[in-house]
C-alpha cells in the first residue's frame, strides 16, 4: 500500500492521532514504513512530548546511550558536528539556545546538508 492512502485506495488527507485523538492533516505524522497505510499512529507534537517525557524520565540513560553511540560512531558524530556550525553560519541571527528542540534543529540541518 502507499504511503497515505486509505485500504480502499483513496487518498489520506487527514487522520487522527491516537494519542490526543485530534484530526489533523497527514503532514503533521510522520512516515513508518511498517504500518498499513505509511503513516505513524502518533502526530509530531505528540511524540515530541512522548520522546521529551522518556528523556526527563531517563535522563542518565539517555546520556549514557548518547555518549556510547558517539564512542561507537565518530565519523557520524563529525558530521552532526559539520552540520551544527553550518547551521549556525547560516543563520547568525537565530539565538538557537532559546529555539534547541531536536525536531527544530533537524530540519535545517537536512536543508543545508540535503539542498534542493
């Protein structure tokens, strides 16, 4: 099945989220190749405050598995490095410590690693 597309075929544009059971455009969820239609169950907002809430719940473990992959993985680590301080070239007026979400900083960072 395609992504966004119901089981009768017809196109998806909007679904509701099973977390805070509101309808929103398909835009706001992310793709998971693993479910039926392509579609995550959870929009962006609310797995942001899941993924935000398992952290301040776990904050060591996070660390400690933040710190292992950097161990494991430091070409990677490089490169997320390259990217950061290209990101902040880029955009010298934006005070990123008042905007620092994960999703935020992502999404300039594949516009200027990936540019059209």
């Amino acid at each position: 099945m395609l992504r966004g597309f119901s089981e009768m075929g017809a196109p998806l544009v909007f679904k509701v989220c099973a977390m805070c059971y509101t309808k929103k455009p398909i835009s706001l969820f992310r793709p998971a190749k693993g479910y039926r239609n392509g579609i995550f169950f959870r929009c962006r907002q609310c797995e942001s405050d899941t993924s935000t809430a398992w952290y301040h719940r776990n904050k060591e473990r996070a660390k400690a598995q933040r710190r292992a992959f950097k161990k494991e993985h430091p070409e990677l680590e490089y490169q997320r490095t390259k990217s950061w301080r290209a990101l902040q070239e880029a955009l010298p007026d934006v005070n990123f410590a008042e905007h620092i979400t994960q999703s935020y900083c992502q999404g300039y960072v594949s516009i200027i690693t990936d540019p059209k």
